[in-house]
C-alpha cells in the first residue's frame, strides 16, 4: 500500500497539480461557476412547472392546472431569460475569466467571445411549401424580409433561439470563444492598443485600450466562420457539434468514462488536491452540458437525452462530499473507539450533511492515511456502479434539474429526479457505502493516534 502511494504521489500528484495551476481550465471552472445563479433561477422555474403542471396533469387534475396558469407562464418566463440563453451568458463570462486570469481587461474579453459566438450560430433559414403562396402571403413574407421563389421560402437573420442559445453553444464558446479570447489578451500583453492620457477617466480608456486588440479577435474570428459557410456548407456551431460535441456526450454516458471520473476525483483528493475543482473543467464542460440538455428536454416535454449527468455524481457517488465521507463519520460514530477520529466526526457530521467534506478530508485526516485509501476509493467505484446500472436500465429515471450541491442526501435525489425511486437508490447505496467503510473503522482501532 506504501510502495503505491508513494508511486501516485511521485508521478500522479504533479500531473494533477499542473492541471489545477492551468489558467485556461482555471477561468473555464470560473465560467461555469458564474452562471450557476442562471441555472439555478431556470431550475427553480423547472420545478415549480412540474410541481404546478406536469405532476397533477398526471393525476388528472386539469382544474388546478388551469388556475395555475398565471405562474406556469411566469416559471416559462424565467427559464428564457436564464436556461434558454444559458449559452449567451456563458460566452460571455468565460471571456470574462479568461481576460481576469491574463490581468487583461475583462469586460472587453467577455464581448469578444460573445459576439464570436453569435458569429458561429445559423441564421439563414428556408421553408419548403407543399403548395404556392398567394400574392397576399406572398407579399407579407417579402416586406419581412423573405426571399419567395415558387414553393421556396429563404430568409436570414433568423437565430435558433431552442437550438443554440442553451447548453448546445457551451463547446463552440470553448473553442471558439477560446481562440477569439486568446488573440485578445495576446495584443492586450503586447500593449498593441490605443493609449489615452492619464486625464481620461479609468472606464473610457479602458474602453479605448481594447479597441485594436478586440476588432482583431472579432475579425479573425469573422474570417472562419465566414470561411465556413462559404465553402464548408455549414456553420462553425453546427460542424463542432458533429465532430466534437455529440461524439464527447455520447463518450460520457459509457461506463467506463464514469468510473474513470469518479476514481481521478478520488484519488487527487487523497492527495490533498480538490479532485472536483480540479477535474471541474471537464465534468462541467461535458456531464453539466448532458445535465442541462435534459433541463431543456424536460421543459418542452420531449425524451431526456442522457443518463449520466453531472449531479448524478453528487446524489449516488459522493453523499456529503467526495469519497461519500458522510457514510465514514456515521460509521466513526458507531464503531470507533478513538477519541480522537470522534471528535473529528462530532464536529464535522453537521458540515458533512450538506455536502462540505474539508474537515473531514483534512481534520481526521483522510488526506494521506493509508488505512482510509482503500475505502475512500472502494466505496465510490462501487457506488457508482451501482448507480449507473440501475439507471441504464431504467429502474430510476435520469436527473431533470439542476440542484444545490449543499442539498443535503434524500432531498436532493428527490428534486433532482422527481422520482420517488431515487432516494431509495440514494439509501441503498449509503447503506453499501456505509459497509465498506466499517471494517476500515475497526481497523483504525488498533491504530495507536500520532502524538505531536
């Protein structure tokens, strides 16, 4: 056991310490960070709509969905004006970080990926008729703008507020968004800009100092896209959700890439390193855009896309915090005799409960302890097994909504789901997480505590 902590330590821990200390991963966790108040309005509005809509629609109770109506549109209004464009704010804010890790103008960095995400998006549309219009419709259509040739309507600029304005835009806000950013910040360091005197007020100049550098990103940016629909006979979004997006998501929902995930997590936070921030870039950028599609395929009512979503981690594999250390401070309590691992446990359970693990983590500690190795990686890869299967077979349904990651167990799996299933899900695999954890406690019985 020595011999293979010391081999992770040698060669594991830098590699994920450098992860951490990359300030493009850095600024894309702050991004996702930054909109969880639009996710979290949209997924209130979410579960209002079920509480108000889709649950008594089930039981039949037409009439007290009908006197709802006033807060089903309100709850409608809401989710457009945060789920629905969640990737608008989302292009902005990465930007924003990324211009704030470089000590560069931020709010100017937020624009320019903003505007290069509007850039990617389609906005020519055409409709094929089965018949030909009248001269009437005919004319109403080409005063707004359409093109009418026979049974062939054309128009442009037109965005597909359903498709792209959401979750879909998060991996072409990477990409692109990225690379518009990256042109920015490197004219801004150059100082290729505009100087104003020291006269001028803070804000203008600031203003002022982005010019050059945010006209470049936003032409060169220009340049692709258009280069895209020119000769590529598509747009950038719609190419990067072919070749990179779909092909990720589908990657995601395998067992094997759910298992990977959650023993990286493990494992960097045996080593004292936050394994769900570091790793954050990645089960954001990829689970929470799985997570927020079936938000939005919820909403309109349709089949939700995926399985394995970003808090499914949360309510089976991690209940209070990474490696399930809820389950290991109740077993402390009922089964240690050291004094000193249960006064770690009485203080940390209240914390514990709503998610908050670094007393435990670091107080008990967990961090480095060869005996609490095992189990703190055994008991989440068992969990999570459990938990993937049972959802691939469709015992317990998929998450619906987003969720407070500090919702303590039992509530959360509830409001997640709206399935009354998954909190038993979420006991079970406690009660197995719990186990494994046991024997380990008596073990560290016989442990004599280190003496300072």
């Amino acid at each position: 056991m020595n011999a293979l902590i010391k081999w992770l330590n040698k060669y594991l821990v830098p590699i994920a310490s450098k992860i951490g200390s990359i300030r493009w991963l850095v600024a894309l966790r702050d991004a996702f960070i930054s909109i969880m108040p639009a996710t979290m309005a949209g997924a209130v509005a979410t579960i209002l709509n079920a509480l108000v809509r889709d649950i008594p629609t089930r039981f039949g109770w037409t009439g007290f969905v009908n006197s709802m109506q006033w807060l089903i549109g309100i709850n409608a209004q809401v989710w457009t004006g945060s789920l629905a464009i969640l990737g608008l704010i989302f292009a902005f804010t990465f930007g924003y970080k990324l211009a704030v890790q470089y000590k560069v103008e931020p709010i100017t960095g937020g624009i320019v990926t903003l505007g290069t995400f509007l850039m990617t998006l389609p906005q020519s549309w055409t409709l094929t008729l089965t018949k030909a219009l009248s001269a009437a419709d005919t004319k109403t259509l080409t005063t707004a703008g359409a093109a009418v040739a026979g049974k062939s309507v054309t128009g442009w600029g037109f965005f597909n507020f359903n498709a792209y304005f959401g979750s879909a835009g998060f991996f072409t806000v990477m990409l692109m968004g990225g690379l518009a950013a990256s042109i920015y910040i490197m004219l801004m360091k150059k100082n290729i800009t505009i100087k104003m005197p020291d006269s001028v007020p803070p804000a203008i100049a600031a203003a002022f100092t982005g010019i050059i550098p945010a006209t470049a990103a936003l032409y060169v940016s220009g340049v692709i896209t258009w280069l895209f629909t020119k000769f590529g006979a598509t747009t950038v979004i719609e190419w990067i959700s072919k070749v990179i997006q779909d092909p990720l998501l589908h990657l995601s929902q395998g067992y094997g890439a759910v298992l990977l995930m959650t023993v990286l997590v493990q494992v960097f936070w045996f080593f004292g390193l936050h394994g769900t921030n570091v790793l954050g870039p990645v089960l954001d950028g990829i689970w929470l855009t799985a997570q927020l599609a079936n938000m939005s395929a919820y909403n309109a009512g349709k089949a939700l896309p995926y399985i394995w979503t970003r808090n499914a981690f949360d309510l089976y594999a991690w209940i209070g915090g990474a490696g399930s250390t809820l389950l290991l401070l109740i077993a402390i309590l009922i089964f240690s005799k050291r004094d000193d691992q249960r006064a770690v446990a009485k203080l940390a359970i209240a914390p514990g409960f709503f998610n908050v693990n670094e007393p435990v983590m670091f107080g008990l500690p967990i961090v480095l302890d060869p005996i609490y190795f095992i189990p703190f990686l055994l008991a989440p890869v068992v969990m999570v097994t459990i938990a993937y299967f049972v959802m691939q077979w469709g015992w317990v349904s998929p998450i619906k909504t987003q969720i407070v990651w500090s919702m303590p167990p039992i509530i959360n799996s509830l409001i997640a789901t709206m399935d009354w299933r998954a909190p038993i899900l979420q006991i079970f695999n406690g009660l197995v997480g719990f186990l494994i954890y046991v024997p380990f406690v008596k073990a560290a019985n016989k442990v004599k505590p280190i003496e300072n």
